[in-house]
C-alpha cells in the first residue's frame, strides 16, 4: 500500500497554496479602499475646516449689548471719589446709589456672535442701529463722551436747582482761540458788565448787540472756591453779526460757589445724570437718601430736573442685580418696558424727575410705598 504521508503532504500544500491565493489578489483592492477612505476624510473635513475658519474670521453687522459694571456715586473708584465736592461742608452719607451702564461689542465674528445669541444673556442688535452710517467710530465716541460730560453738567446743576441755589448767567464754554480765553473759564458767574449788573442770559445778549468788535469791555465774574475778579476784554468779531463777540457761551443756572467733579473714565452717553444729581443732593444735606439699602437706577436729567428715557433698561436692571441691588430707579418712560422684564428681588420706582426721586427714596426708606412700575 502507498505510504500516506506524502499524500496527505501534498494535500496541505495544496490547501496553504489555495488559502495564499486569494490573499495575493486581494492587496491591490485594499490599498484602493484604503485611499478611498482617506480621500472622503478629507472631502468630509474641507467644508468643516472652512466653515470653522468662517467662524473665526468672518466679521458680522451686529453689535452685542448686554448688562455692564455699576458704579456707586456715593463711593470711590480707582482711589478717587466718583462724585467729589469742594470747598463746601458734605454729609456722611451710607448705602449704595450705583449708576448702570451698558456694555457693547463691536466687530464681531461669526462664532462670536452666534455664542452670544446661543446664550441669550446679550442682545444683538444691527450695527447701523448704534453706529449710524456716516460717521466713523472715533466720532461716535466723541458724541458719546460730549454726551456724558453734558450729563454731567446736568446733573450738578439740577442738583443745585432742587437745593434752592440762585440762579445765575454762568459761562458754559469758552472759545479757543477767542478773546476770553485766560480771562474767563467755564464754571464763572457772570454779575456785571462795564459796572451795569447783568442777572439774566437775554441781559447779557442785549448788552453786547450795543458792542462793537475791537472794544474793550470789563466783565465782573465769580469764580467757584475763589475771589470775584473782574475780566478785561477785547471784543472781537463773528460771522453773521456786527457787534462784538465775548467768545463765551452762557446759561442761566443755578450756580453755587464750590465745585462739584465727577470722576469717572471710560463711561459714555447721557444716562447718569439721575444717579450723579442724587449723589450731590446726598452729600450736601443731612441725612442719607438710601439709608442701607442698595440703590441703583439710571435715567437722563435736564437742568430743570426732569429725568428722560434711556436704552437698554433691561441690561441695566441686570445689571445692578448682579452688583446685589434690591432697589431700582426707572425713568417713567421706561416704565412698560422694564416692567416686561422684571427680576426677583429687584423693586422697580418710577421716577418723573429729582424732587420725585428723593421723595420715592424716603418712602422705601421709611417703609412706605413709593411709586411703582
């Protein structure tokens, strides 16, 4: 009989050959599957990679608005008090009269602005509708910075009219060049004219028309934390009119012999004035207008005292809850909308202008019931 061994032998040779086969056919299919994936990785990844960089580089139209710090105008910042008063005697005063403010971001990308809208903590609003077209974004902040240091005069001067201080013609801006600079400065208290007492603006106006440019005038003036002195002046000329140009613009206000500063950077537009105007009357009177509450609030105010509207009274509200009020001053005007987004905790006064303001805080003060939103 055949040996067996051989056969079977041959039998696993031939069945290792038959297994290889395959094997070796196979090679070239994998390394085409294996560069098909590779290809559709990156076909897959390219719109991804893309749109990331859109996301990152891409700049939209919008500007986000949302809650910013709050300042208290009965404290200091940076060492300096917010609202400082010299050369009268102040008051102690307590608790808290924090201002809100608003804080916005500009050029913002894609991924940015769809985080803020994703979060819903910040409103996005179209750009046009904060930086009108026209005017570039220096000049916007130009407006905005005249528009707080306007609100500050405001302020001082509505807080000068509810403590009762006479009113006077008190110079507003000097003109430079113009034939006051050095002579006259903002603040003075314009009393006579060549000896002849002046009390109003139309006075004073009236006195000039009888003027010619190159005459001399002598303006009696009083000077906050100074002497009175008197101006010795060289009318000039101004287009569109033939008498003489003092160079000064004036107002009639009330006007006090010490000086009120505000100290506080990097703030734009009109909106203190309600919280700067509180901070004067606090500290110039006995008493405490906020006892130990946490006050804050916002709003416009004229020189009469009447307190206007103002924007994003929504993320102001955030605002001074965050910074741990439980009081909040709303102008009239805001009044509907604020109430559409109240917080709890958060006691929304409506205010008119400053008498009913300090008159609403001696009611939540004392317990009573102030007028409310």
């Amino acid at each position: 009989m055949p040996p067996t061994v051989p056969t079977g032998g041959a039998q696993r040779a031939i069945r290792r050959h038959a297994l290889s086969e395959p094997a070796a056919k196979s090679a070239p299919s994998s390394v085409s599957d294996v560069n098909r994936r590779i290809l559709t990785l990156i076909v897959a990844l390219v719109p991804i990679v893309v749109f990331g960089l859109l996301l990152a580089v891409v700049t939209v139209p919008f500007v986000s608005l949302g809650p910013g710090p709050a300042f208290d105008t009965l404290g200091e910042v940076d060492g300096r008090q917010v609202v400082d008063i010299k050369g009268t005697q102040t008051h102690p005063t307590s608790g808290h009269l924090d201002m809100t403010t608003v804080s916005q971001r500009d050029d913002l990308s894609l991924a940015e602005a769809l985080t803020l809208w994703l979060s819903g903590e910040e409103q996005l609003m179209p750009r046009d509708l904060v930086y009108p077209p026209g005017k570039s974004r220096d000049e916007i902040d130009k407006d905005n910075d005249a528009d707080f240091k306007e609100s500050e005069h405001s302020a001082e001067y509505a807080a000068l009219g509810f403590l009762k201080y006479p009113q006077a013609i008190t110079v507003a801006a000097v003109s430079d060049p113009g034939p006051s600079v050095g002579k006259l400065q903002a603040g003075d208290a314009v009393q006579a004219v060549n000896g002849k007492a002046v009390a109003t603006v139309d006075q004073f106006t009236s006195f000039l028309k009888h003027t010619k440019p190159g005459q001399p005038v002598a303006i009696d003036f009083r000077r906050k934390n100074a002497p009175p002195g008197v101006a010795h002046i060289t009318l000039g000329s101004h287009p569109g009119r033939d008498y003489g140009f003092a160079g000064v613009s004036v107002m009639d206000a009330p006007w006090a012999p010490f000086v009120v500063d505000f100290n506080l950077a990097n703030v734009g537009g009109p909106s203190a004035g309600l919280m700067f105007s509180l901070a004067v009357v606090d500290k110039l009177t006995t008493g405490n207008l906020a006892g130990t509450k946490f006050v804050a609030g916002t709003g416009t105010i004229k020189v009469d005292g009447t307190v206007g509207r103002i924007g994003g009274i929504v993320h102001k509200m955030s605002a001074a809850r965050a910074a741990g009020a439980t009081v909040f001053l709303v102008p009239a005007e805001n009044c509907y909308e604020a109430s559409s987004g109240k917080l709890p905790g958060l006691q929304l006064v409506k205010v008119d202008n400053l008498g009913g303001a300090v008159n609403a805080l001696h009611a939540v003060t004392s317990g009573g019931q102030p007028p409310s939103c």
